[in-house]
C-alpha cells in the first residue's frame, strides 16, 4: 500500500503540473484585504523547478497549507523555514504592501493588485523572468515564439483584469498551490509583523491582537476614540446600523 501523500507533497505535485519546462513557478497571495485598518500585503514567491522534486524540500514544509488554516506559531515557524530555503536559493520572495492612503484611493481591488504587481514585478527583476505582459496568454509549455518566460505565475484567486503580468488564476490556491499556500504564509506573517509595529504608535487600539480585523474589541476601541491615520474610513461605513446593535457611522467618527 503507497504511503500517504504529505500536504506539502500534495500541493507540490499541483504545482508540478504547471512548470511546462519552465524554472520556476510563482505564486501570488495576498492578506488584510478585510481588515478595518492597515495596508494590504501581497508576496510573490518563487518555488526553483527542481525544488519540487527534492525530499528534503517537501520534507521542510511537510505542515504547509492555507495560512487561514495554521496557527500564528504555526506560520511563524514556517516563515523561518522559508526564510532559510530562501537563503539557500531554492526558493526567493518579495512581500509588499499597498497602504491606507492607496486602498481610499483605489478601493480594496485596485490596492490589492498594487501590491501584488510590486511584489511580482520585484521578483521579476531580481530572478530574470522575463514574464510575460498581460495580453499574452499565460501558457504551460511556451507556444508561441515569442514567450521566453522563465516562470508560470499562479494567482489565488479570479484573473485579475488589468494586471500587468499574464497569470493563471487559482481559485482556492493557497489550499492548492505549494507557491501560493507558501506566499500566503509570508503575506500573513509580514504583514502581522506591520501590525504589531503599528500597536507600539497606537497602543489604545489593540492591533498587536487583532491585527486590523473588525473584532469586538477593536470595535469598542472605535467607538470610544474615532479612527486613527491608519484606519480605512470606507470600511467603517459597513458598520451603519449592523444588525445586533453594531456601531453607526457617526459613532466612528
């Protein structure tokens, strides 16, 4: 009877799938996107072809998945690892943010695919992708003779319209995908990290606990002292006569 599969061999195996002769595969999360306060992170991730078939690899990302499903000390533990495959060149990323001020100004889409683009547009430099441009069709095995893309990008998510890079997009990838689970452990974990910088300017708000999330206490805090510079005032609006006595607007502010 075969052994079974680890997570991580699974999501490698998915991956596998998309390299076409390529030298990498990378994949593309973000985190925060309903956050009432803070930036949004995006990271891109690169995952070396070759990583996937090497033991040790899957092996040190055996507990790898969504990062919705892990632990914060889960995640924290494997942003260390990544960390360290990074170091050892198997895998690189770059996580990136789109703040406050560009999610008022392009609404929570538009800064999500800000972040994404600055991340994904890093790693294309600093690798040599050479990816190719929105409006060439993102292939598996490089039809065309044209397309000279080193990597295949995985997007979780619904295509994104006007995003500079073609992409394949991967509807629950961070449960799919070893790059994208693996971007998504490092959006969460850098963009945590923001957070609990952000509660030493803002101690009153708890963001070291919450991390920007619409909890109780955060609402309470809300309520009691208005928004600070680093709240979006357009999702406060939701709050507008919530069913259970939520807060109105007016209250926030």
């Amino acid at each position: 009877m075969a052994a079974k599969k680890s997570v991580s061999g699974r999501l490698a195996s998915f991956d596998m799938e998309y390299l076409g002769g390529r030298s990498y595969i990378v994949g593309v999360d973000e985190a925060g996107r309903g956050c009432l306060a803070g930036p949004v992170c995006a990271c891109a991730l690169a995952v070396k072809a070759g990583a996937y078939s090497n033991a040790g690899f899957i092996s040190a990302l055996a507990d790898l998945d969504d990062s919705k499903r892990l632990s914060p000390s889960s995640r924290e533990a494997l942003y260390g690892r990544l960390a360290d495959l990074k170091a050892r060149g198997a895998i690189d990323f770059e996580a990136a943010f789109a703040g406050v001020g560009e999610i008022e100004k392009y609404n929570i889409l538009g800064a999500t695919k800000l972040a994404m683009e600055r991340a994904v547009g890093a790693l294309n430099l600093r690798l040599s992708l050479n990816l190719a441009r929105s409006g060439a069709a993102a292939t598996l095995f490089g039809e065309g003779d044209l397309d000279l893309s080193r990597a295949n990008l995985l997007i979780d998510g619904n295509p994104l319209k006007k995003f500079p890079f073609a992409h394949l997009a991967i509807v629950g990838g961070d449960a799919q995908s070893l790059a994208i689970a693996a971007a998504s452990v490092v959006a969460k974990v850098s963009r945590d990290k923001y957070m609990v910088s952000l509660a030493e300017k803002y101690p009153e708000y708890g963001f070291e606990e919450h991390k920007g999330y619409g909890t109780p206490r955060h609402l309470q805090a809300l309520l009691l002292r208005g928004p600070c510079p680093e709240h979006r005032r357009d999702f406060l609006k939701k709050f507008r006569g919530a069913p259970g006595g939520g807060a109105k607007q007016a209250e926030l502010f």
